[in-house]
C-alpha cells in the first residue's frame, strides 16, 4: 500500500515539475536565474513598421473572428488572448510571420505577481575589452541581424536577432552559460510603476493643518529657501513626458528628450499617452520639483532650479472595471531607460536625476545607467540620482538601499513622514549574510542612516538584514559588483 502511494505522489509531482516548467522562463541576472511565469493563453505580437494599417487591421479582425482578444498597446505591438492555447498553430498567425508581416511573437510574463513583462527580439550584452563582437556571435550561433552601442559603457551593446528558431531569452542564457560576456540579458519590454501619483495637496511643503494635519509636520523647507531655491541647478525627470506649455513650468524648462519610440505623441520631453489617461504624472513630478514662484499654481521644492523632461515611458493598455472606472498600465523598454538615464547626464548635463517610477524585475543593465550617472555625472562629481525604485515599505516607514560613488559601499536609511506625525526611528544594526547564511559583516548603527561598509568582501550577491528599534527586521538581497 505504501508503495503505491509513493508511486501516485511520485507520479503527480513529476507532472507538476513539468508544468512549472512549461509555464516557467528564466533569464540570468548577476549569475542568479531570476524565474518569470507565463501568463496563460496570452502572446505578444509585433508587427513589422513597413506593414500598411490596413493590413494589420485586417489581421486583427480575423483574430477576432475566429474568438481571440485583440488589444493595442502601442501601434505596432498587441496582445492577443483566447481560451486555446497554441496560438503560433493558428492559421493567420502562422501566414502573417511567413509573409513578414509580424517579425516575433513573445509570451507575456509575470516576474514575483507583479511586473509584467516580455521579451522583444534583441538582447543586450556587457563583453570584455578586445572582444571582436561579430566573432563572438558567430562562435555561439547567435543569429545577429543588427548591433549598436548603448548607454556609457563602449563595451555595451543591444543586438536584434533573427528569433524565428529561438527567442531573446534563449540566446541571452546561452551566452550567460557559456561565459564569454560579462553578462548578458534579454532586452525587455515591462510595465512601469508610477509611483505616488497624486500631488494636489502640499502639505508636505508647509503643514498648516489641511486635510486634518497637524500644523508643522512637513518637510521644513522655507527655512531652506532663504539659502537656496535651485539657481542654477538642472533637474532631469525621468518619466511619462512632461506638459511643455504649462504657466506653471514653462519659464523653468530646458529642452527635452523623447527616449521612447513616440508612440502616442511626445516630443523633446513632451507628454503624450493613450486611452482614458494622458501621460499626467510627468507633469506633476516636475511641478513638486520646479513649479516657478509666479502665484499661478503651485510652487516647487526648487522653483528657481531648471527642469529637463526626459520620456522614457508612455500609458495605454487601458482597461474598465464592472463600474466603468478606467485604468491603465505604463510601458517601457529596456533600451528607453538606459537610452534617456545616459542622455540626461551625459548629453544634457544634469546634476539630479529624478525616478518617480519602479519594476521589480532586476536589469544589470538598468543598474550599471545608474551607476554610471552616480560616478560619472557631472564631470566625474556624480550626480544625485532620486528613485522612488529601491525601496522595501514597512509600516509608515521607508528602508532604502543605494549605491554610494564610493566602491564597495552602499547607502541605507530609514525614514517616514504622514500629515500627522514625523516617524523616529533607527537602524540598530546591520547585518550581510552570503547565499550559504554565512555572516560575513556585521555593523552597529543607533542612527537613521549609515553607510554599509563591503570593501573587503568579494563581489557578488549578499543578503542584508536590517534591525530597526521597533522591533522589525527588513531583509534585503545586494549586490556588490
């Protein structure tokens, strides 16, 4: 009897393992598999930029013909769903990718039940110096189509691919594997986060007691202003584009760039967007920056310093709940955000770059923009580099973790404000474990910041852990590379 329950648990286990297989990708990030899931019956289609639209819509309606969703998210890119899976076998699908009119299908992932995510028809690789790219492609079978440098780094390249045998995902592990790169990845699109949307009440500029505040619990800072209100300071925002012709942010503004591929308007830094929502949230990071003091709107942190609206993302994929609310997802490609971080400080010359937008998908090469801007800013000064990304929320409380320009060393700190109460808290102690949970690092704090000291530890991935005075303790993975 045993035997046979054994045989059955054995059995059904081995056909589970196949199915988290089948319905798993993964993709290397600092030499760890990081697993995304497919999401069930549904692809991405892109269709090739030379097809007429009459031609595309006529593809799309026999879709719909024969029982698949249909949705747009940008004008060359659609998601199409059904109850069947095997869309690749369906006759159109399979007709349009003989005659060139879609160039790949991708599935649409999900990484950790939130971003969602899919792989386009390029990777992107970091190769050693006096590395012949062409030879290295050639030697690992890797079907190159067209290459160019992106981002600081010379070393750096995006590669289109030829995915009618493999996709990007395959070709990018391929290489991980092998070992011939400092790292390769595929070149995503993903879903964006916008992150605190909503600025119409500034009380935590000055705190008069509106909204049911307390009066003074703010940020303090109009004793600031009598030092400095942002003269002479240019501030990128990174984001969905910004409103170039608002009275409140007109006179502040520098030129711009679209880092995008335009779609749904935008220009020079420009907003544009589809569906029920404009891009909107642009403008009102860069209104909490620099609106000017003119007694029109509302006034900025810094309204006297220059603003350079960067657009690296834009919204659609819009969608209505039972009660007709509209909501929506912003998008992004891997090569926007490198493409628009490097052009902000490197082509515009900003001192601060400012990231009101997070993923959770991890991307070295998103990682190493950033770096590059934090060391290599400002004639080598580094710039400041804001994210509303890196963060782990912990009651009112919010425990980041960033880079310091200085190597081997990362920055923490704890902090939290609401309209009625300043959150005091400390880090008691800190603590860097390896992936084998051997403590390698341990430091004292009792303040609420510190500078994570791994100089003398060997790069690679660590696990922190972060002991606050409330009781709580906050596990974080870093990276010392």
């Amino acid at each position: 009897m045993n035997k046979i329950l054994l045989t059955i648990i054995v059995f059904f286990s081995t056909i589970y393992m196949g199915y988290a297989q089948d319905n798993q990708l993964f993709y290397y990030h600092n030499a760890e598999k990081i697993y995304l899931d497919k999401i069930e019956n549904t692809k991405i289609i892109n269709f090739n930029k030379t097809i007429e639209t009459t031609q595309k819509d006529s593809i799309c309606n026999r879709l719909k013909e024969v029982g698949y969703s249909v949705m747009e998210i940008n004008p060359f890119i659609y998601e199409v769903s059904s109850s069947t899976a095997q869309l690749e076998k369906n006759n159109v699908i399979s007709t349009s990718l003989e005659s060139g009119y879609i160039t790949y299908i991708s599935d649409m992932l999900r990484y950790n039940n939130s971003d969602i995510l899919w792989a386009s028809n390029a990777i992107i690789v970091r190769i050693p110096l006096e590395t012949d790219l062409r030879n290295l492609l050639k030697k690992n079978k890797i079907p190159m189509v067209d290459y160019r440098q992106i981002g600081h780094s010379k070393q750096t390249y995006v590669i289109e691919l030829d995915v009618t045998e493999e996709n990007a995902i395959e070709y990018a592990n391929r290489l991980s594997e092998i070992g011939d790169v400092v790292w390769a990845q595929p070149s995503f699109w993903r879903s964006i986060h916008q992150l605190n949307p909503y600025y119409s009440s500034q009380w935590g500029l000055k705190n008069i007691g509106q909204y049911d505040g307390i009066p003074g619990i703010d940020i303090n800072v109009t004793p600031a202003w009598e030092i400095a209100t942002g003269t002479g300071v240019k501030v990128a925002v990174l984001d969905g584009g910004v409103d170039l012709t608002h009275p409140d942010l007109v006179n502040n503004l520098l030129p711009g760039y679209d880092a995008t591929d335009a779609a749904y308007g935008g220009s020079n830094g420009g907003y544009g967007g589809a569906g029920c929502y404009e891009d909107a949230h642009g403008t009102a990071c860069a209104g909490i920056i620099a609106s000017e003091n003119n007694n029109i709107g509302v006034k900025g942190v810094a309204f006297n310093s220059s603003l350079i609206s960067v657009r690296i993302k834009y919204n659609y994929y819009t969608y209505f709940d039972i009660f007709g609310n509209c909501f929506h997802l912003s998008w992004s490609h891997d090569t926007c955000i490198i493409n628009g971080i490097n052009k902000a400080w490197h082509d515009y010359g900003a001192d601060i770059l400012s990231n009101s937008w997070g993923m959770t998908a991890p991307s070295q090469v998103i990682n190493e923009a950033i770096i590059d801007a934090l060391t290599e800013g400002r004639d080598s000064l580094g710039c400041i580099v804001v994210e509303s990304e890196n963060t782990t929320i912990t009651q009112n409380y919010e425990l980041s973790v960033y880079p310091n320009p200085t190597d081997g060393e990362l920055i923490v700190e704890i902090a939290g404000l609401t309209r009625n109460d300043v959150q005091v808290i400390k880090i008691l102690t800190m603590e860097v474990y390896d992936l084998t949970n051997r403590k390698v690092h341990q430091q004292t704090v009792n303040q609420s910041y510190s500078t994570l000291k791994m100089n003398e530890l060997e790069n690679g991935v660590y696990i922190l852990k972060v002991w606050l005075d409330n009781g709580e303790v906050v596990v974080r993975k870093v990276v010392k590379q």
